[in-house]
C-alpha cells in the first residue's frame, strides 16, 4: 500500500482544539466572566458537532473556568476577590514549599532558563506577554522540584486566577515583580532553599496585596 501516514496519536482531536481556544480567550480576557457559552455557537464557529464542544467545556468546568448553570448552560466562571485571595494565600504555601525542595537539585542550565525568562518579562513591552512570562519563570525552577502533583495542582490554581495576575502586573508594572523575582533567582543560585521559599511566599503574597489596594482604588 502506498500513502502517507499521519501519527494521529500526535494529532489534537476536535474537543482538544476547542478547549485550548476557549482557554486561551478566558485566560486572556476575551470571554467576559459570566459570558454564555452556547454550545451551537461554538460548533458552528469550529465547524463541527456539539459532541466536542460539550468535551472542551466538561473540561474547563474541571479547571474552574467555565460552570453550568440552571437555565442558562455553560459560562465563564466568575472569581470573587475572596475567593482569588484564597487561592494566593494557598500557592504562597505551596510553591514556597516547592521552590525549597527544587534548589537543591537546580542545574547550571535550568538556572540559564529561569534567567532567560527574567530578562525577558523585564523587557517586555506587552501585557499580554507579562502573565506567560511570570509563569515561566517560576515554573522553570519548580520543574525540577520532583513534586509532580504539585505542580499540576499549581498549575490548576493559576488558571483560576490568571486573569487576577495580569490585571496586577499592568496595574502595578513589572518593577517591583521584576526585582522581587531577580532575589528569588540569585537565592537559587546561591543555592539557599529556605530564602528562596520565603522570597516566594513574600512575592506571592505581595502581589494579592498589591491587588487588592488596586482595586479598592479603582472602585
């Protein structure tokens, strides 16, 4: 027989596509909290059965991005300030936890990379690219952590409030978390888990501070 083979096991499926669009529009602010998500919309606009699309929101519901209610069906799920504030305290907790079990087992290149990601947010222009730089940068020391339910707990909880931390960063600007971060580094560097892990607990937790005196200034 001859034709060209595809891995279809490399190939995203329909519902994956859609997921990853309608992520990727909450996270950025695209989709409004509260904004229906209607099923036939969406099949329409991908060009395809209500089957995936009912997939893609099952698993945003998973993440906590999008919830189903009575009447209305499926839409973006609204975060409160208290609720976005539990979910800081709690990653204070936990990625300080995390940052102390990865120094010791840094190497000279994930210390590269997590300074790559550093120069970069310092010099980024942007807001859209502030969120996925910060990101980075924590994430790269935290891989190497050996605490893989962690993270995926980590990540989960930054999807719930990423649109929290976009809106703090371009309030407040990159300074401040652009030196907060440079301390974190050279803690690693210097190979001191117990400062690095407070450094980041201090950085999280200003950054809900810093949040919430926005928005009582704004209200």
């Amino acid at each position: 027989m001859k034709f060209q083979a595809v891995d279809i096991s490399k190939t995203a499926t329909a519902a994956q596509v859609i997921f990853a669009s309608l992520r990727r529009a909450i996270l950025d602010g695209d989709l409004q909290d509260g904004e229906p998500l209607r099923q036939d919309e969406i099949a329409k606009a991908f060009h395809t059965s209500r089957f995936p699309v009912r997939e893609a929101l099952t698993l945003l519901e998973q993440q906590g991005l999008v919830k189903t209610q009575r009447y209305k069906g499926a839409v973006v799920a609204t975060l409160s300030m208290q609720e976005a504030s539990e979910i800081f305290d709690f990653r204070a907790k936990l990625e300080a936890d995390v940052i102390r079990a990865a120094v010791p087992k840094l190497s000279p290149e994930t210390l590269n990379e997590a300074r790559g990601f550093l120069e970069r947010f310092a010099c980024a222009r942007n807001p859209m690219d502030y969120g996925v730089l910060n990101r980075q940068f924590h994430a790269s020391p935290y891989s190497v952590s050996g605490l893989p339910y962690h993270l995926s707990v980590i990540e989960s909880s930054i999807d719930r409030i990423d649109r929290y931390i976009r809106a703090q960063l371009v309030m407040s600007g990159i300074a401040r978390s652009n030196d907060e971060h440079l301390k974190i580094l050279e803690a690693c560097e210097a190979g001191d888990a117990d400062l690095a892990a407070r450094l980041t607990y201090d950085h999280i937790h200003d950054a809900k501070d810093a949040l919430q005196a926005q928005l009582k200034r704004n209200s």
